[in-house]
C-alpha cells in the first residue's frame, strides 16, 4: 500500500512540474547565473548573496503567499566560484558522489541540517531536474520542524547548491523549490533565446 502511496505522489509531483506558473520575476545570481521566482517568492537579502568563511555565496529565498505563512517554504542558492576539476558538467555531477565516504558524509550532513530525529524521504541520488542532472536528498522531520530538500549540481564548471525548506508534509511539499532549480540557467545562454 506504502509503495502505491509513493508511486501516486511522484505521478502528482511530475505533473506539478510541467503546469504553467505564473513567475513574478527573474533573478540574476553570482557568476552569470539566472532563475525565475514563482509568484510570491522573492530575495531576502542582496541578490548578489552573502559570502560566507567556507567559500560558498548564498542567496535566500523566501515565500510571501498566503499558503506559505503555514508552510514557512524558503529557499538557499548555494554557489562557488572556484570551478571543479573535471571533464565537463555531467561528469563533475558524477564526481560529486562517487565515494560511499562522501555519500555517507552528506546524509549525515543533510541529517543535522533538518534536526534531530529527521529521516531521509528519498535518497541521495543523480536525477535529472529540468535540463540538469542533480543529486538530490529529501528528509522528512519530525513534527514541527521543517522538512528539506538538498540539490546539488555543476553548471559551467561551478557547483551550486540548494536548500529548501518547509513545514508542508504533504507530496507537493517542494514544489516551488523543484520549479527554481528547473529555471536555472546561465545569462548568456538566456540572452541568446537558448533555454
């Protein structure tokens, strides 16, 4: 029965991601990148971000509409500047996680990150979002605390990250986080008609 619970929300959380939605703005990131805010999101803070002592810029999100003054959904864009040492995109997406230990360390970090008692919801693994491969874990915490959804990939040689969060339990509990990280893109290419 749990198994055919599952299938039904990822089916709801697929079709979630093709309806239109209406964006209330584009964004531009550090190091040429863009992504479009569904309506009621917006910055919180400088759009340039904030740098922090271990290398990576982040720039929070945060939701406005009614639905999220009980969901509190918020999101962080994490970027680094220095590029990753590799062959092109994809395969540094893959090097991300190659190794258990660095499989291990990253739940355990996503774990901590949620509170105590979190579960993982879905695990650490490579899924295409949009146009991009991600590796993407989703935890599930304990009542009253926010639930998170950790994304990383590599665009044009820099890693960036994203963590969401948000009170909502039910399947669709990410899907304004899911629709940011479809729209990311770089200016060039976005200035150039390419999406």
């Amino acid at each position: 029965m749990r198994t055919l619970a599952l299938v039904v929300a990822r089916a709801i959380a697929g079709v979630l991601l093709v309806l239109p939605v209406a964006h209330a703005e584009t964004v531009s990131l550090p190091y040429d990148l863009m992504i479009d805010l569904p309506e009621g999101w917006r910055v919180d803070g400088p759009e340039q971000g904030k740098l922090g002592t271990d290398g990576l810029r982040r720039v929070q999100l945060i939701c406005a509409t009614e639905a999220c003054e009980k969901t509190q959904e918020t999101c962080t864009v994490l970027m680094r500047r220095k590029p990753i040492e590799g062959d092109d995109d994809a395969a540094k997406v893959r090097a991300l996680y190659e190794s258990p230990f660095q499989r291990y360390l990253r739940l355990r970090a996503v774990l901590r990150n949620t509170r105590r008692d979190a579960e993982i919801l879905k695990p650490l693994e490579l899924v295409k979002i949009g146009e991009r491969d991600w590796y993407r874990v989703e935890t599930d915490a304990r009542h009253n605390y926010k639930s998170g959804f950790f994304a990383e990939t590599v665009v044009n040689g820099l890693y960036v990250g994203t963590i969401c969060k948000s009170c909502e339990t039910g399947a669709v509990r990410h899907q304004d986080g899911l629709r940011i990280l479809t729209s990311l893109k770089l200016r060039a290419l976005k200035a150039a008609g390419a999406h």
